[in-house]
C-alpha cells in the first residue's frame, strides 16, 4: 500500500480499521492535559501600558535633535534595561527570588528575569504614519503575583526614566558638538574676514565696485588737467608781460636818476615811499618782507634829508641803493611776484593732477587681477559665512530642544495604565490545556493509526493484488460465510477464516 496512490476510499477504510485506537487516545487525551495544568506551577502576568507623548511644540517650530524614531529608541532602551547592570539592582532591592539567593549564581537569576520580561510594542493603525509608534506594553511573569507587579513598575520607571534621560544627553552631546562646529567655523569666518580687510586695505580703489569710480574720476581729473593747462599758459603769458614791462620801466627810470636827486625830489620820493608803505600795511603785517624793506627805505631816505644838501652824494652804487623806486614799477614788481606764484601753484597743481591720474590709470588697469583675487576670497568669505549661519541656526534648535526635553516639553513616554495586579495566573490554562488534550490525542491517534497502516502488508482488495503481481484480476470468489457446522468446530476450539479469494490468470507485461 506504501507504494501506490492511496485513494479517499483508502483512507475511510483505515479510519474504519482503526477507530478504536483513535478514539480511545482522544477521550484520554484531555484529562491527561488538564491534570498537568493542575500539576504545573502557577505563572502570573502584569502588565502596564506606556504611550508616546507628542510634543507640545510642533515639530515645524523647534526641530527635533534626535534622528532616532520611537521605535529604535525602545529597541536601543531595551537592551539597556535588559542587560544585567539594570536587571542586578532590581532583583536584589525586591529580593525578587528569596530561595535562590547566594544560592543559584546571579548570572542565572538575571538570565531568569529577563525571560520573565517581555516588551511588545504596539502596532499603528492605518491612517498613522508607519514610523509613528503609538505606545508599547511591558509584560512581566513570575510566580508570585505581588514580586510580578513590583518588577513591572520598576521595570516601566526605568523605560520612562531613561528615555528622558537619554534625550537630555543626546541632545546636550548634539549641542556640544555643534558649539564646538560653531567656534571652529567662526575661527574660520575671522580668518577669511580678515584676509579680506586686508586684501581691501592693500588694492583700495582698485576694487571691483570702485572701477566705474575710478573711470569716473580718471573723466574728471582730465577736466581738470586741461584747466589746469590753460591757467597755467595764462599765468605764464602774464608773468612774461609783466617781465617786460617791468624792464621797460627800470630802464627809464635808471636813465632819468643817474645825476642824483636834490631835495624836492627826496621828499617825493619819501611821500612814495610812504603811500607804499601805507598801501602795503593794508594788505600785509608787518614782518612781510616788502614792509619791513620799504620801512628800511623810508628810515634812510629821512636820514639823509636830515644831513642836509652839504652832505657828500653817495656813490653810484650806494645810490642805486637808497633810491627810491617808483609806485609804478613797483606795482609792476607785485604784478610780477603775483604772476611767478600763479605759475608755480598751477604747476604743482598739474603735477598733483598727473600723478591722480596716474594713479587711477594703473587702479583702472590692474582692476581685472585684482578682482579675479577679490572673487577668490569673497567665495571663500562667502562659504565661511553660509557654513556659520548654518551651524548658529542648528545650535540655536539644538538649545532649543534641549530646554524642551529638560522641561518634558518635547517628546516623551508616559504611563497610561500601572502595573496590573494578577488576580489569576496566566500560565497554566486548564481549559486551553483540556482542548490541547484533545487536539493532541486526536492527532496522535490519527498518526498512530496511519504509521500501523503504513506497516501493514497485507494485500486486501485487487488494486492491491494488480499492484504487487502485475497480472490483471479475472474473476473474484465471493466471501463464503461459516455454517452451524463451523459455528460448532469454532466451539470446538477449531476456527474457519473466512475465505476472499482472487484467482488472477494471465501473462505478466
């Protein structure tokens, strides 16, 4: 039968052989499993729900510093919970296995904990965003109902605790972190600042913004440069006229003193020489050198019309000396000195004006390399600033963060539910236990009854005959039923078996 298709007929006939067998395993099966639900010790569930709290600020204003959503961080918590450093204060502050202790070692204790502890997060529903855990549950099992929901309130209090706790440190680790990027970048920001001050302070007025300027001035300074010019040429035209007439009038005069002067013409010459010095006073104080030398001239032409006309001429050269020139020539004289010092200022002036311009012609020419090393630095400014903008505003969330965590403002668990205290134990369940009876009864009678068909041999129909001889069946002798004759050989202790017999007559393929 093992190695050929078994039909359903196959398989009611074997339920047919083999009832009694399954039908005693399932009726057994129940009782057996209930009596070791009363056998098994008790266990004892506590339970207590934690929920996520959003924060009270919305996310769009003060952005969260943690990158780890609510789910890694209970993963990340519960294995530090879990582990024994945690796990060792709680089982020796509740004294939660008195039997055991100095007893079993702590390792095995804390292994014994932590299979009683169970965290089970609870799922989002569909129209919360998969990334949002909306809370978790914290199951604990022991035997003793009270040490279970002790251990489940601790268990909980550290889970909160410690969420708030290592928000606060990440985030002060994040804030530390940014203010040392932010020195760093404001290091660096003074750096660039101050290359370009100097870069500023060393080609001021050949700066990029300047160059319209310095065409503007360059205009300018032309400008000036030709009126400059032409003052001077005018300058120049009247100094050389004055010259002149200057000359003309030295040569009359000379001609008309050569013989000397008597003493009429001494006291015009002082009435001259005073109406100069009169009109020099009113135009210059008295240390002007044309004052002081015309006060000379008038105190030794006094001198000598006080000596009287018996006195000795002076000779041609002291006379030259002590003669007074007159207003004319020395009108003549001022015109001159005024026109040498136009000439000289407007000189100077044109000078000044060339070197501006050059100047503002070698700004203008070097304004191309100058502004290639200004765009230089400016982008390395630029980069400095935008790097320390960004680090200040992320510094500024990441404090503001901090201060929102510190004040359990931000993101957070909190208890919805305490620890359950179990009024009945959890673990085991007589009457789950009785129906697990009766599964398993039922299912080892069913794979007991079908390994003893799998074992048996015999040939009970002719399928099976076909099969093992490969000859086909022909006729089949009908069941012959026992007789009172055999009826009284079977009280006899004789037995007749009952005969089904197959003759098969043919040729093997």
């Amino acid at each position: 039968m093992t190695r050929r298709e078994l039909t359903p007929a196959d398989y009611l006939e074997m339920l047919r052989r083999r009832w009694l067998l399954i039908t005693v395993l399932t009726v057994i099966g129940p009782p057996l499993a209930y009596g070791l639900a009363r056998v098994l010790p008790a266990k004892y569930k506590s339970q207590t729900l934690v929920l996520v709290q959003p924060p009270t600020v919305s996310p769009k204003v003060v952005e969260p510093v943690s990158t780890l959503d609510i789910g890694q961080l209970l993963a990340s918590l519960q294995q530090q919970i879990l582990s024994r450093t945690r796990l060792e204060p709680i089982i020796r502050r509740l004294n939660v296995y008195p039997q055991d202790m100095g007893r079993v070692p702590m390792d095995r204790l804390v292994a014994r904990l932590r299979e009683g502890i169970e965290v089970s997060p609870i799922q989002p529903t569909a129209d919360t965003r998969t990334n949002d855990l909306p809370g978790f549950y914290v199951d604990v099992t022991m035997d003793n109902p009270r040490m279970a929901q002790a251990v489940c309130s601790a268990v909980t209090s550290m889970f909160i605790e410690e969420s708030l706790k290592m928000q606060n440190q990440r985030s002060a680790q994040t804030t530390d972190f940014l203010s040392q990027q932010l020195s760093d970048a404001k290091a660096a920001l003074d750096a660039q600042d101050a290359k370009l001050a100097a870069f500023k302070l060393r080609y001021i007025g050949s700066l990029p913004d300047q160059e319209q300027a310095n065409l503007n001035l360059l205009a300018s300074l032309s400008t000036q440069l030709d009126a400059a010019t032409q003052a001077l040429a005018r300058a120049e035209q009247d100094r050389t006229f004055a010259q002149s007439m200057l000359d003309q009038q030295l040569a009359a005069w000379q001609a008309t003193t050569q013989d000397g002067g008597n003493p009429d013409t001494l006291q015009e010459q002082l009435a001259a020489l005073q109406s100069k010095l009169a009109s020099l006073q009113s135009q210059y104080t008295d240390q002007y050198p044309d004052v002081i030398k015309t006060k000379a001239d008038i105190a030794a032409l006094q001198k000598r019309i006080a000596a009287g006309p018996g006195t000795a001429p002076p000779s041609n050269e002291s006379k030259n000396k002590n003669l007074i020139e007159p207003q004319q020539i020395t009108q003549l004289r001022a015109q001159l000195h005024a026109a040498e010092q136009t000439v000289a200022e407007k000189t100077k002036e044109q000078q000044q004006i060339k070197q501006q311009i050059a100047l503002y012609q070698s700004r203008v020419q070097a304004s191309p390399i100058v502004e290639e090393q200004y765009k230089e630095l400016t982008r390395g400014y630029t980069t400095a600033l935008d790097a320390y903008n960004d680090l200040l505003k992320k510094k500024d969330a990441s404090v503001m963060a901090q201060q929102l965590n510190s004040e359990q403002e931000g993101e957070s668990f909190y208890l919805l539910d305490p620890a359950s205290f179990p009024n009945s134990p959890s673990f085991p369940k007589p009457g789950k236990f009785a129906l697990g009876g009766l599964a398993g009864g039922l299912g080892l009678g069913l794979g007991l009854a079908f390994l003893l068909e799998m074992r048996d041999t015999s040939m009970r129909n002719e399928r099976d005959v076909e099969f093992v001889l490969h000859l086909p069946v022909l006729a089949m002798i009908p069941s012959v039923q026992p007789d009172a004759g055999n009826s009284r050989a079977a009280a006899n202790g004789r037995k007749r078996t009952p005969v089904n017999s197959t003759i098969g007559i043919g040729t093997r393929a």
